[in-house]
C-alpha cells in the first residue's frame, strides 16, 4: 500500500492537478508512512510523519465550507489516538490520560474500538507492574494476564465514571466493567477446576480450612461484581427518579412507576445479601458488619416505594404502615452507620445523606397520607348518605344497596318474604303413554248414531211437542 501511495504521490505533482489534489496526495502518503512505521513500533518516526498528515488536513479542513471540512476533521480525530499512543511509548505518560478522555466522549463507531485497542495495549504494558492483590487483610498474587488487566482497569474506572458526561456514558463504563469481570472470573475458574475446596464451593457445601490464593482471588473478583452491580443499579435509580408521576416529563420519556425503582431495590439487596456468604471470608467480620446495615438502609427505599404503590392505588392503612416501617429501617440503619468507624462512614457519606432526606419526607408524607384518608372517608360517607332505600323491601330484594336499617337486628328482621308468592311452573306427566299408538280401537258410530236418534225424535209425539213448547230453532 505505501508503495502504490508514493506511485500515486508522484503522479500528482504532474501540473494537471490542482492545490487541493497535491495536498491531500501528500498527507495521504505521511498517513501510510505514519501506519507502517505505528507497526513496527518506530514511535518517532510514526508520530512525525501522523502530524505531518494531521497538519495537511487541519489546513485544508479551514479551506473550505463546512460540509467539505467535516471530511477533513474526521481524518484528523482518527490520527489523534495514534499520535497521543506514540507519545506515551516515548515517554509523555499525560497521554494515557487523554486517549482516556477521547474514549469517553467517542459513541460506538469505528474510532471507539480503536481508542479500546490502544488503551488495552497500554494496560497490557502496566500490568507488569501489577503482582499481588491486597483485601480483608489477605494478600494474594495476580498470576493471570487476563485478571491482572482487569484490576488495572478496575483502578481507573472510577475515574473515568467521575469525568464521564451524561448516563448513558457512566452507563456504559459500567457494563464494560462487568463484562470483564465476568471473564477474569471465568479464566479463574479454568484454573481451579482441580481445587476440591472450590469445587465444594460451587456446589454450596461447607469448606474445611484455609482457600487456595486462587479461590481467594475469585472471591474477591465475585465481591467487585457484587459492588459494581449495586453501583449500577444506584446510578439507574437516580435516572429514574426524574421520571416519577408529579415531576415533569418530557416528551419522549417513559414514566417511571414506583414498582420498576422497587424491583431495582430488591436486586440491590439481594447482591448485598450475596457478599457476607461469600467463600474465604470471616464470619462477624467489617465487612459483614458494614453489609448488613447498608441492607438495612436499601430495605426503608423499598418500603417507601412500596407505600408510593399503595398510595396511588387509595390503600391508606398499608401505607401508613409501611411509612412507619421506613421510619423504622431508616433511623436504624443511621445509627448503624454512626457506628462504624470514621474512614467507612466517609466512604457512605451520600447514602447517610439520602436516609436523612428520606426520614424528612416520609415525615411529611405520612400526616399527609393520614389526613387525605380522613377526607376520602367523609367523601364516601356523604355518598352513602344520599343513598334512599325502601326499607319495607326484604333485604334478599335490596342485597346491591348498603342503608342502615335497625329492623335487621329486632326480633322480627324482614330478611325475606315468607310465605314465597307463587309462581306458575310448567307442568309434567307422571308417566308417558308409549303403547298407545300402538292399539285398535274399536268402532264407535253405532253408539254415534243411536245418541243422534235420541236426541231428535220423529211422529206425532215430536210434532206436539214442538208445536207445544216451540221446538228449537
């Protein structure tokens, strides 16, 4: 490629081509030039034929109009990464500092995965000097490479999370973080598959003894897993708040319901829950100590975003009662902290400072809660109040309608009307005729006939007697 560059240079120092094409035919050769020697690691040569390329384009880039200039700025922030890792390697350690600044304000796009391979292969260089771990009193040697470049990046994190601009930055800092933890705990384990203690571990029964350094090393890895997860999950409740129903929302933002900060809460807790069982470490100890009331600070958030659920759902006991559970938890875990030692309270300053804010609220909130049901009840009674029922109606009749009616406790209650009034049924055979169809009749016309004659006598004696009493007609 570098010799096909110059060929192409030297084709473009001919007088047919203008200005602009020469410029850029030369600050395309200083960028190959840059790259090879950037390969074989010739660090001075690299950085002065990069800025050489990156002089040519800032140049041309003031040139012309905006759209032509973006072209140009864009080749200039993807040779400034490589310009500030020449310089590290030659011996500006402020560089490593900047390249971390330019991750964090790339998106994901091309220039980001290159920003993450320099800085991976500057980490790669610093973990020579990353040996041995120290934690609860135990030190413990770093033998995998793997591990040994997530603890340096661990030790940077945190300041990258303070620089960072924006969520979804921290955010993002946060889940790379715990990605790599995942898989230096995963080349751990490759490791300890011979370790009968960790392989009791694993299966939840009880250990015998001091743990391997190993088994040590991945309990605490476990324990940075645990702690940023719940650094995460604090960082998304923060976000979260501003989206609450009764704050403003702008468009395009999801409300936010007391139940999603509850399950956040709830998976908090759980993680906290996990770090006092954790292999290797002694029971009663700081730590625990320390986990416990933390836990115990975590549980008055949930309880009070319990209460917020109940509260928009009109459920006014359970509200106030689970008001008095935070209050409870709260001032509890305050003490707790109190009690702890100086460095450690420090360390938990903001949350003693949100358990203070929430006391303070729920104090508030409770009385209001309190009196909104005693106007909800009034309300409601005023209701029933308007409500006329017919109180001569059996109650079996009016069983949808609530009146207090005192003849329901006298003697005589009018429950319902007995005797029942009758009612028409339809009615059916006791038994069906089936042979019926089945039989000859005999002949009645004879008898037909004779009834006939009787009925209508002839002679003389009808005669008379019709002429008599008038017949019929």
């Amino acid at each position: 490629a570098l010799v096909y560059a110059e060929e192409f240079t030297g084709l473009c120092e001919s007088s047919k081509c203008d200005a602009r094409t020469k410029l850029e035919s030369q600050a395309y050769l200083s960028l190959m030039k840059g790259g090879l020697y950037f390969e074989q690691e010739d660090w001075k040569a690299a950085m002065e034929y990069y800025t050489k390329a990156k002089t040519i384009y800032e140049k041309l880039g003031s040139a012309f109009s905006e759209d032509i200039q973006q072209l140009y700025l864009q080749q200039v922030e993807e040779i400034t990464p490589n310009l500030r890792y020449c310089a590290y390697n030659i011996g500006d350690q402020s560089a490593i500092d900047e390249l971390r600044q330019l991750r964090r304000k790339g998106g994901e796009d091309q220039l980001t995965s290159h920003l993450d391979d320099l800085l991976s292969q500057t980490r790669e260089k610093q973990t020579a000097t990353l040996s041995e771990v120290k934690w609860q009193g135990r030190t413990v040697q770093v033998k995998n490479e793997p591990v040994r470049l997530f603890l340096l990046n661990l030790q940077d994190s945190t300041k990258e999370i303070e620089s960072a601009e924006g969520i979804d930055s921290k955010i993002s800092i946060y889940e790379s973080l715990l990605k790599q933890c995942i898989d230096a705990q995963q080349v751990l384990r490759d490791t300890l598959q011979d370790d009968q203690n960790f392989k009791l571990a694993i299966r939840g029964q009880e250990i015998e003894g001091k743990i391997s350094n190993q088994h040590y090393l991945h309990t605490y890895l476990t324990f940075i897993r645990l702690s940023k997860t719940v650094e995460r999950n604090l960082l998304l409740i923060e976000t979260m708040k501003d989206y609450l129903p009764g704050k403003k929302v702008e468009e395009g933002h999801k409300i936010t319901k007391p139940q999603d900060l509850v399950r956040l809460y709830d998976i908090i807790i759980q993680n906290l829950n996990e770090i006092p069982n954790l292999t290797g470490l002694d029971v009663g100890g700081s730590l625990s100590e320390e986990t416990a009331v933390r836990v115990l600070g975590f549980k008055a958030f949930r309880s009070y975003y319990i209460a917020q659920s109940y509260l928009g759902a009109k459920k006014w006991k359970e509200t106030i009662s689970l008001y008095e559970r935070v209050l409870q938890n709260a001032q509890s875990a305050l003490k707790g902290y109190r009690s702890l030692p100086k460095p450690q309270q420090a360390q938990f300053k903001v949350e003693m400072s949100n358990l203070e804010d929430l006391i303070h609220t729920v104090d508030g909130e409770k009385y209001s809660c309190h009196a909104t049901s005693v106007l909800d009840i009034n309300h409601v009674t005023d209701q029933m109040g308007a409500i006329t029922v017919n109180p001569k109606m059996p109650l079996i009749e009016r069983l949808e309608d609530y009146a207090e009616d005192s003849s329901l406790t006298s003697k005589k209650p009018n429950l319902v009307s007995f005797p029942p009034d009758f009612e028409p049924i339809p009615c059916r055979p006791l038994f069906f005729d089936l042979a019926l169809n089945h039989i000859d009749l005999p002949s009645l016309e004879e008898h037909l006939e004779q009834k006939q004659k009787a009925a209508n006598p002839k002679g003389l004696t009808g005669f008379v007697k019709g002429w008599l009493w008038g017949g019929s007609k």
